[in-house]
C-alpha cells in the first residue's frame, strides 16, 4: 500500500468512527439532526410511523432541498446541517389512512413528574398546501413495552391522543424556536404532527423540525401549577394573603372541579392548579399577589396565556400587573377581569382562556393580583400560564384598557363598522369562514366559530376606488405604540393583479389624516403578519381603510388587531409610507399647487384632480380604474405652467423618489420638470418633454403610463420637491408618487430625463 493510499483509508476509518459515535450520542432529547458524510442522524426518532394509520417524516439537508423539498438551511444557518422534515407531497400521495404525517420520540417509561417538562425545538413551515403543524402528547392504554421492540412499535397500540401545541402561520421557511411544557402521568411519546390544505393540492409545502431537546421542569416561567407555582412566588408584604395549590375543590358552589388540562379532556388524570381561598378569614376586597421571578427585556413582544377559572357569586376582580426591575414598586395594570364586564359568563365553573401582550425595554416582573368579592362565595383559580413569542390580542375582549385589541371572535371591541343596508352587500363586514371566505387568523381552544373582518372588493354597489372605513376608539397615548395585525389580501381573477389596497391611516386632531401604512394589489399565501408605529398624541382615532381596484371578485381580511407600548418598524416592509408618497386615489393627499401662475380663480389652470369623467383618455395606474384616480394638467390653446408641491421632506434622508406619469395630445411645447426646492432655491433635478415619451404610442391606443425615478441625497436642512407641468395644446398626468429610503441604487429613469440635456 503506497502511502497516499494509507492516508486515504485511514481518513475513512475515522470517518466510520466518527458517524458511529455521532448517530449514537444523538438521542431524541437532544437532537440536532448531526450530519455524517451523507447521513443524517435521526436521532433515533420515529420516522416510520405506518402503524398509527399516518406516513413518515424523513431527515434532510439544506443543499438536497430543491429536489426532495424542505428549507435551504438548517437551524444554525448551514446548507450542510441536518433537519427533520415532512413535505405535503408526500401526505397528497399518501395511501395511509390518514392523509398526514407524524414523527415521533420513543416511548418515555417515566412520567414527567408533576412540574412537568419542557420540550424546545425550532421549526419551519412554507408553502400554501400547508394546513398545521402540530405536537401531540400520545398517552398509551396498555404497556408499551409489550409493543415495542428495538425501536420500533410492534402494535396493534391504542393511545390517548392530546393535542399540546399548534401553529397555523407559516414562517416563509425561516426558522423559529418554539417551546411548551407538558405533563404525563405514566409512559408517553411526543408526535411532530403535520396536516396538508387539501384546496391547494398543486402546490408544495413543507414542515421542518431542528434543535429538539427536552428537558425536566417547566420552560422557563411557565407554570402547570400540579404540585407548586414554579418560579412564581407568593407576595411578601403588599398583599393580605397567599395564592394556594389546589386539586379540586371542596366547597359548594366556588372554585374548580378539575385542573384546565383534564377538565378539557377527563380522560386525562387531574392536575393542580393555584387559587386564593376566599373563605374564612378572608374579608371584602383582601388581594393576593402571585410575582414572576425578572424576566428578561423583550426584543419581540410575548404573548402570556393563561387560563382562568371563577367559579362563584361572589368572586373578585382579577388583574395583570407589570412592574419594571428599575422601578419595582411602580406597578402598571395591563390586563383586568372584574365581576361587572359583562363580556364573560361568571359564575361557573369553567376554565376561560385568557391571553395579553407584554413588551418591556427593561427587566420586569409580572404579577397575578386577585381580590376576595363576597367571602366564601368566590375562590378564583388560575392554571396553565405559559408563554409564546409575537404580540396577541387580548383575551377576554375588553380586558385591556388600550384602545385597539380585538380578535373579531365575540364582537369588534369598539371598533366601528359602516352601517349595512339590509339586503343588500356591504363593502366592510364581520364575517365567518364560508365558501367564499377563507377562515380567519384567530386560533381559539374552545372552538368557537372564528370571525374577523372582510373588505369585499366585490360588493356590485362599489366602484373602483369607493372605500370602506373601520375605525378605532378615540384615544390619546403618551409613548409610541406598536399596532399590529394580521392581513389577508387575494383575487380570485389571474388576470387582473390590480384589485385593491389596505391602509392604516392616523387621524390626529383637527381633522389631520396620515396614512400610515399600505399595501396594494399584493395577493398572499394565507394571513400575513403586519406592524406599525402609533406616535403619540392626544384625541386621535386610527381607520383601517379598504380601497377597492375595478377587479369584481376579491377580498382583503383584517384579524387579531394587538396593540402594546413598543416603537416598532413597519412590516411587511413593503408597507412602509412616507408622507410625500400619494396614489390619488381621492385627492391630493399632502401635495399643494405652488405659485399659481394664473391665480386662485381660474383653477382649471393647474395641477387638477380627475374624477368622474373629467379625463377620459386615461385610466389611472394604481388599479387601471377609469374615471380619475390622478392628477392632472391640460390646455387648450393657453400657455400654462403649474407647479405641484410635496410636503416637507425630511433632513439626513437620502431618498429615492419615484412616480408615473403620462402625456395626452400632442404638443410640442410640453416639458415636465422635477425641482428640488431647498433653502428657497430652486434646483433641476430631472425633465421631459414629448421628444422623450410620446403623448399616445398610436392613435388608438390608450395613453400610456411611465416610469420616472430621482436620487434624492441627504440635505442638512428640510426640504420640497415639486413637480411643474407646462403645456399649451396638451396635457400631462402623474400618479402614484412613492419615496424609498432604504435602496442602494437609484438611477435618474429614463436617462433621457437629465437635466443635463436641457
Ligand atoms: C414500517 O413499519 C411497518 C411495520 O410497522 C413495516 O411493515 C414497513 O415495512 C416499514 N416501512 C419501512 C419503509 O421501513
Ligand atoms: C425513571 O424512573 C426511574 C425510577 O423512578 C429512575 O431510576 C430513572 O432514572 C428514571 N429515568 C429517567 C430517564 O428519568
Ligand atoms: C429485536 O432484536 C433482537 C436481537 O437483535 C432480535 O432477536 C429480535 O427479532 C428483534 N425484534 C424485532 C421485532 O425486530
Ligand atoms: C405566604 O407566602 C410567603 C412567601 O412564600 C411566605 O413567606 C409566607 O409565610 C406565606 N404566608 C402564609 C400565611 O402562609
Ligand atoms: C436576555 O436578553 C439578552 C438580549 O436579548 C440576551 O443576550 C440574554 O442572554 C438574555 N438573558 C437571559 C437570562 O435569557
Ligand atoms: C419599595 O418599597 C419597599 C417597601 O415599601 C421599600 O423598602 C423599598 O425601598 C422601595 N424600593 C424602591 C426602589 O423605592
Ligand atoms: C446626519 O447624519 C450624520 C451621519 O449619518 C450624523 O453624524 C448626524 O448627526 C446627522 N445629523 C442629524 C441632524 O441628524
């Protein structure tokens, strides 16, 4: 053997060695899907899940994704790395019984004890054939052990199933983390569980798992409250007596018969949870405080769940208090059920779901307040807290004072509709999922019928451009908010892509309206999340505003409006609105005329608004709409110059401003100009005349739009743009004015615009 070749074989053998030792050391507690050579570890999870009715999962790698399906990159980032992963194909082609896929852990002999256990993992989800993706808790009735051997289950196997977690929002393939804590009272096994939309069974999709590790208690400053409150501690000193751990009650008429997991499934063993005894000594108005230990600064909000039971005529008020770690004795109420709200049923015993925001720039600390109502005649109870990253309404509606939180699910929490004529459609209602309507966003435990609100650009009573208007309470807000959202937007016609807009507009005092966030003819795979920033102010309102495009079916859908102190950026990003942007759709937004040349008398002799048919040569661009939705300037046989001015536009800025515009009747003296208007000088940015564009491509056709773009570099003072229109047999239009700060290249468009040629 020459000595190259020992080299290569020895480097092989340790190859060997070394994917034996990796398969072996990764066990599902622990997994990260390690790769060896062309292997993927999996850990020894079950893939072959054939004998639960279900079909497989199988490992993969970032760089095999464009061939067998999953994402590009595993949870570290890497091509090379290892996942888990399901593809919808696979279930559409399935023969299984079930048209869904599992992966599944071995079977645990050992309960998880009391304090339960967490399981974290990272996952990713993609494509429109993607239903859910699921974890299911799998309890067996009969020992395991006798049907299973080396790894695999021997069956026939009957297992009560509970579904722990579900997540319907897809990620676009980027990775997340997610983590809950569970318990089991005897041997279990966990399933990664994955269903397909069978509406969309051309498309692919996908779910992928990474990074799975269970460990002993519960997640981080989750609670199941089964035998002690974890890491929320009773109050020392500010209240008047203690949060206690309870199994079921054993008063008449007050407190919980069963713990919230087992009284949503009895066959479940019953659990702990933690109530205050308002019996005696307990008197009128006496509170407890259960406290968090600190919890960390969010970067993202977090949504806290938790379930509440208040089971008597005399229960008290319950409230979420948070406390920041730099000012510990200032608490601020966030969420509050009392006994008047009318909003739930009280009285019975029943676990109510219950959820809010939190967002904090500094440490804090949250804590459960309850107080005694009538003594004896109402022990409230609390179980189940955990934790969930994203913002989310608040649950039960009208437990937040904000101005803004609503799930659609029980009524608009303030938010008011337009009146609807009955028999007739209503551009703006709250609806159900139906055969014309995609269900809604809000995933609920109790099944109740989802409802959220419906922008029909259908509605045979509407015109291009008509709009509908849903607005908020009034409020006023002493530090930047973060509204956000989750939007649905999709035509049905292939054909016509322009179809309509949403927007997100605040109205400040004195009639002042800003739109504040947009996004037109932008159809979605599903909801999609969206955020925006609320300065703050006083006596504003904010309006969902739905515009509708010429298209005669279509629908926009607006669910699970959350609302939480927080400065936040605009997403999607494509949303973001500067205030010189304008698509004209009923006005002149913030754009003014500028030196009218021939006074305010004559104002047919400047930049005009089309509408109705004041210009019937063009439709405009936003939705390819006729009847206006532009701005104008014509002349018959007059010299006219008109200048349109933006508002102020911001210092340090570097813009990109960019518009469309267009020339009607041929007329060799037209020129359009762009000045930058800084320091009350005016400067030539960019010009065109019909040299440049023709005013009608051929005499038959429709008057074309087109494109214009200008760099903008940053100035030291604030400064205008304006745009001057001259003609005198013809005419120009512009539309859909929109400013971009974050591009790295902005061409002068069309080149033959530079001023320099003039
Ligand atoms: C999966 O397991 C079943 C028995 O449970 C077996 O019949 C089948 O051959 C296995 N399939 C694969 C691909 O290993
Ligand atoms: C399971 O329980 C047994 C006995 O209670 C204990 O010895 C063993 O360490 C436990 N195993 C695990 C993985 O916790
Ligand atoms: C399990 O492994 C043992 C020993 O390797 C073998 O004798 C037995 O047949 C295997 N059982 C099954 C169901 O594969
Ligand atoms: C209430 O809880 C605190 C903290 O655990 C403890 O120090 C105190 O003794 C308890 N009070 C009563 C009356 O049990
Ligand atoms: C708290 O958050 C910071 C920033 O996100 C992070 O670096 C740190 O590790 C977190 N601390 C804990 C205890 O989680
Ligand atoms: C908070 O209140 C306690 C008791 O009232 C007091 O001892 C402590 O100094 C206060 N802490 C701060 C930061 O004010
Ligand atoms: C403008 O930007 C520069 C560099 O980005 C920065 O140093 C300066 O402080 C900014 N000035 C103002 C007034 O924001």
């Amino acid at each position: 053997m020459g000595k190259k070749m020992w080299h290569h074989c020895r480097l092989s053998l340790f190859a060997i060695f070394l994917w034996i030792s990796s398969a072996t050391s990764q066990d599902f507690n622990d997994c990260s899907f390690d790769v060896a050579g062309d292997t993927v570890s999996s850990c020894n999870l079950i893939m072959n899940t054939t004998i639960f009715g279900v079909i497989p999962w199988m490992t993969g790698k970032g760089d095999g994704a464009y061939f067998i399906g999953g994402p590009p990159v595993d949870n570290s980032g890497s091509a090379a790395g290892g996942y888990a992963f399901t593809s919808t194909t696979d279930m559409f082609m399935a023969t299984s019984f079930h048209k869904k896929s599992w992966m599944l852990t071995g079977f645990v002999t050992n309960s998880t004890g009391a304090t339960g256990r967490c399981l974290s993992f990272a996952y990713a989800m993609d494509g429109l054939s993607l239903s859910s993706f699921k974890i299911v808790l799998i309890s067996y009735k009969q020992d395991p052990e006798e049907i299973y051997e080396n790894g695999t289950f021997t069956g026939p196997i009957q297992t009560q199933n509970t579904v722990i977690w579900t997540q319907r929002d897809l990620t676009g393939g980027k990775w997340k983390p997610a983590k809950l804590t569970f318990t089991a009272p005897g041997a279990y096994s966990i399933a990664f569980a994955a269903e397909p939309n069978f509406q969309y069974e051309r498309n692919r999709g996908y779910v992928a798992v990474d990074d799975i590790k269970f460990t002993d208690g519960p997640c981080g400053n989750e609670c199941l409250f089964d035998s002690n409150t974890c890491s929320w501690e009773n109050d020392e000193g500010s209240d008047d007596f203690n949060w206690s751990i309870g199994r079921s009650s054993s008063k008449r008429g007050t407190g919980p018969s069963r713990d919230q997991a087992s009284s949503l499934d009895v066959a479940i063993t019953t659990g702990g949870y933690a109530f205050i005894d308002s019996g005696y000594p307990r008197r009128t108005g006496d509170t407890a405080r259960l406290v968090s230990s600190v919890l960390n600064t969010t970067s993202k909000p977090l949504c806290i769940k938790f379930w509440l039971n208040m089971h008597g005529g005399g229960v008290g008020d319950i409230r979420l208090l948070y406390a920041s770690d730099n000012n510990p004795n200032v608490t601020q109420e966030i969420w509050k059920l009392w006994k008047d709200d009318g909003t739930t049923s009280f009285g019975t015993d029943s676990w109510y779901p219950c959820q809010q925001t939190v967002s904090s720039d500094d440490l804090f600390r949250l804590t459960f307040e309850a107080s005694v109502g009538f003594p004896g005649a109402g022990d409230i109870a609390l179980d189940t807290i955990t934790f969930a990253e994203g913002s989310c309404p608040s649950v039960p509606p009208g437990s937040n004072t904000g101005w803004g939180d609503c799930n659609f699910l029980h009524g608009t929490c303030g938010w008011e509709l337009p009146h609807k004529d009955t028999g007739s459609c209503s551009m703006l209602e709250r609806v159900a999922e139906s055969a014309y309507d995609p269900p809604g966003h809000t995933w609920n435990d109790l099944d109740i019928v989802d409802m959220y609100i419906k922008f029909d650009l259908g509605c045979y009573i509407n015109q291009a451009r008509d709009k509908a208007v849903l607005k908020s309470k009034l409020f006023t807000i002493d530090a930047p908010q973060c509204m956000s959202f989750w939007v649905f937007m999709t035509t049905t016609l292939a054909t016509q892509t322009k179809f309509g807009a949403l927007s997100v507009v605040l109205n400040t005092g004195a009639g002042k309206k800003n739109i504040i966030w947009r996004l037109q003819n932008e159809q979605q795979a599903g909801w999609t999340y969206a955020q925006v920033p609320v300065a703050p102010g006083t006596g504003m309102t904010v309006t969902i505003e739905g515009t509708k495009g010429p298209n005669l079916i279509g629908m926009i859908g607006v669910d699970d409006i959350a609302v939480y102190t927080s400065d936040c950026q605009v997403e999607p990003p494509q949303a973001r609105v500067e205030n010189a942007d304008c698509t004209f759709d009923d006005g002149f937004c913030q754009y003014t005329i500028r030196n009218p040349d021939q006074g305010t008398d004559a104002p047919t002799s400047n930049w005009r608004f089309a509408y109705g048919d004041t210009l019937n040569v063009l439709r405009d661009h936003t939705f390819e709409a006729d009847f206006g939705g532009f701005v104008f300037i014509d002349s018959v046989n007059t010299d006219l110059k008109s200048q349109l001015r933006s508002p102020k536009l911001s210092k340090n800025v570097t813009y990109c401003f960019t518009f469309y515009y267009a020339s009607f009747y041929s007329d060799s003296g037209a020129v359009l100009s762009v000045f930058r208007y800084v320091n009350e000088r005016s400067e030539l940015l960019w010009r065109a005349n019909q040299a440049i564009i023709p005013a009608r491509p051929a005499e038959d056709q429709q008057v074309k739009w087109y494109y214009g773009q200008i760099a903008l570099e940053d100035q030291a003072t604030e400064f205008e743009v304006y745009i001057e229109g001259q003609v005198r047999v013809g005419g120009w239009a512009i539309d859909d004015i929109k400013l971009f700060t974050d591009v790295t290249e902005c061409e002068l468009r069309p080149p033959a615009a530079s001023p320099v040629r003039f």
